[in-house]
C-alpha cells in the first residue's frame, strides 16, 4: 500500500516535467513538406529493418531472409517458400 502511495505521489512531477518540453515550429522557408514516394520506392522500404540467417545442422541447410534482396534459385531445395516479405529455402544435405 505505500507503495501504491508513492508511486501516486510521484505521478504529478513526471508528468510535469513531460510538458516541460519547449514547442519547437518550423516556419517561412525552413518548413518543407515531405517528400512522397512512388509505388517501387514504398516496396523497397524496410524501415531498417532486415533479417538473415544461415543455418547449419547435421541433415540439412536453411536460409531464411525477412526483407531482403531475392535469394538465389536453388533447384535441389526440398522447401522454397518465397513471399515479399519471408524468403524460406532448406537443402538436405547428402547422406553417408
């Protein structure tokens, strides 16, 4: 329970100094509207974003990528799974 107390009578000083932050505008010639994309340009957009992985194992090879440039065609991978987004390719490796 003094906890709960506490925490409430902290509340107004963290909230304050949130206000505190001054209103920065930008006006005349500064002021500048952003600057629109095209339909190509919005699907190479990943926000910084990107993922990929190699993975190694005993039986088998697996890439997967999560928005990145298209893997390379692989015609020995028994799973390809391609969207724009997830690129999923597994290779077995050979046998004894």
């Amino acid at each position: 329970m003094k906890k709960l107390l506490c925490g409430l009578a902290v509340l107004p000083f963290l909230s304050a100094t949130a206000l505190a932050q001054p209103d920065v505008r930008m006006s005349g010639s500064l002021a500048q509207q952003p600057l629109l994309l095209n339909e190509a340009q919005m699907d190479g957009v990943t926000a910084g974003w990107s993922l990929r992985e190699t993975d190694f194992s005993n039986t088998s090879l697996t890439f997967v990528q999560v928005y990145g440039a298209p893997l390379a065609e692989c015609a020995a991978c028994y799973l390809d799974l391609d969207s724009r987004a997830l690129q999923v390719d597994s290779i077995i490796l050979g046998g004894p």
